[in-house]
C-alpha cells in the first residue's frame, strides 16, 4: 500500500495550519521534472521535509529550500503552474523523491474543501 495519500492529506492540512508552502530551488529556479508522460513542480508543507529531499536525493543536491506564504502561493503560484500545464507535486518523499502529483485545480479544491 503507498503511503502517498497519507503524504498528500499532510500537505493539506499541514499548509493550512502554517500558511506556509516550501519548495526548492537552485541557480536555475525551481524544479519540475518530467515523470509518467507530465511534469510537476514539488512542494512540501514542512521546512523539514523539503530539506530532507535535499539531503536525499543526489538531483537536488545543491538546491535550497525557499519558504511561500500560502496565500501567495495558491493567488499567483498556482494560476501559473495551470498556465504552464505543469502538476503540483505534494510532499515528495524517500530516494526517488515520489508521491502524488495533482492539477493546480485539485489542490485548490482540496485546500477548500478543508476550510
């Protein structure tokens, strides 16, 4: 059984709690590589955890992690993720740096649906 829902329903919940959504970035931006045919853009709702991926995973060595105020984040950050046909990237964990990816339009309605 994977743990993705258990990592996605944390995003959710954790971010509301925080107001914060945290990514990564390095020289180049913020990452959003391609896997299943998509790409998508990682984002965590802990410090911790992005830093974790850093520290894990040999591709994002380097990088840094950057705070977003949520508000922002789901005001300008999300429209241009759907504008650019890139995913949302909840919580990615472990080695390979998996879990769900979503449309920016479903992580907006799971962020409503919990307010």
């Amino acid at each position: 059984m994977s743990i993705s829902p258990a990592h996605a329903d944390a995003f959710y919940t954790e971010v509301l709690r925080s107001e914060t959504v945290w990514g990564i970035r390095d020289a180049d931006g913020f990452p959003a590589p391609e896997s299943g045919g998509h790409r998508a853009m990682p984002f965590w709702s802990a410090e911790s955890r992005a830093q974790r991926i850093i520290e894990q995973v040999e591709a994002y060595r380097g990088f840094e992690v950057v705070s977003l105020p949520l508000d922002v984040w789901r005001s300008r950050w999300m429209p241009g993720l759907a504008k650019d046909g890139l995913l949302v990237g909840l919580n990615w964990s472990g080695t390979s740096a998996t879990c769900y990816d979503v449309t920016p339009a479903d992580a907006e309605a799971a962020l409503v649906a919990r307010t």
